[in-house]
C-alpha cells in the first residue's frame, strides 16, 4: 500500500512577520519543474484545514514564488495556513513494451502546507512550520539495477562499479537551473 512522502520543516520561530520571507525561502530553493515552473495554486485557510477558505486564486501563467506569497501576505494570521501547489520534475519508468525500461523526467505535483502557530491548535508542533507534500512515495520507489540508472544519466552516485545488483532506490531531481 502507498504512503505519503512528506518533508516537514521546523524554525527557531515562526511569528507573523517572519512566515512570509521563510516561506518564501523555502519556494525560492525549491527545483521547480523545468517545463512548468512556478506557483500554480495558492489556497488560504483559517482556523482549520475543515473551514472554508478564505482565499483562493489558481494561476495560469504560473507565478513565481514572490509573486504567490505576496498575494498571501494580505492574509498573514497564526490562525492561518497556507497551500502552494507546483510542479518538479521526477523520473518516471515509461509504461510501455519492450523488455527495457526507459526512464523520462516528468512533472509531478508537490504542494507546500504553511502552518500558522495556532492554525488546528498548534498543528505545527507536529507537521512542521511548513510541511513539503511530495505526494505518493511510488513514484519513488522502484526496484532497478542501479547500472540501468546510470546508464540513463540520473545518479552519480561517486562509488563507480561498487555498485551491484538491485537496490531500491528513492529518486528525483534535485539539480538546480
């Protein structure tokens, strides 16, 4: 059965006027998608996950991180959270025939959780200021020869042949532009 691949982030202190600029830092070091960089989403809610939001704006031309946090910066309250959804590119078996697998980079979501201190009653204590949502951990796992992975181009791990037999393996790019 598949889990979720979370990331959760804690700082020395996370008050109203620090959650934007460290928000801001967390997206600005993140490796968007090449093909469809930026902020595709941004959902504000207060008090709870389970009320309403209090804002909303889904961007088609796909917003830097300064533009989306900006937008949020109107709504900055420690009852508050904040989701940003984006792309990354990961590599991904191509289903398909033949007996060897070939491996494309692909965009697949990621969304950003940004927890006000007492948004659900301190929630960040457990889930982190700002809690990375990678989705699934699938498109993680997989059992191939780690010679196939280098044959493709996705890892350098430095070990040259040390390297044998299978290994399950968690992968992605985390390669900057």
């Amino acid at each position: 059965m598949a889990d979720r691949l979370y990331l959760s982030l804690w700082f020395p202190s996370f008050e109203e006027a620090e959650m934007i600029p460290r928000t801001l830092a967390v997206l600005k070091h993140f490796p968007f998608s090449n093909s469809q960089p930026g902020i595709r989403y941004l959902g504000i809610y207060a008090i709870s996950w389970n009320e309403p939001l209090v804002f909303e704006q889904t961007f088609d031309s796909r917003e830097t991180p300064e533009q989306a946090v900006e937008l949020a910066r109107e709504h900055v309250h420690r009852d508050h959270a904040y989701e940003f959804e984006a792309m990354w590119d990961l590599w991904s078996p191509e289903i398909g025939g033949g007996l060897d697998t070939t491996w494309r980079l692909q965009p697949q979501p990621v969304k950003f959780l940004v927890h006000g201190t007492e948004f659900e009653d301190g929630l960040f204590q457990e889930d982190g200021h700002v809690k990375i949502d990678f989705g699934l951990d699938t498109p993680f796992l997989a059992n191939i020869e780690p010679q196939h992975m280098h044959q493709q181009g996705m890892v350098d791990t430095g070990l040259g042949g040390a390297t044998s037999g299978r290994a399950r393996q968690v992968y992605g790019s985390l390669s900057r532009q």
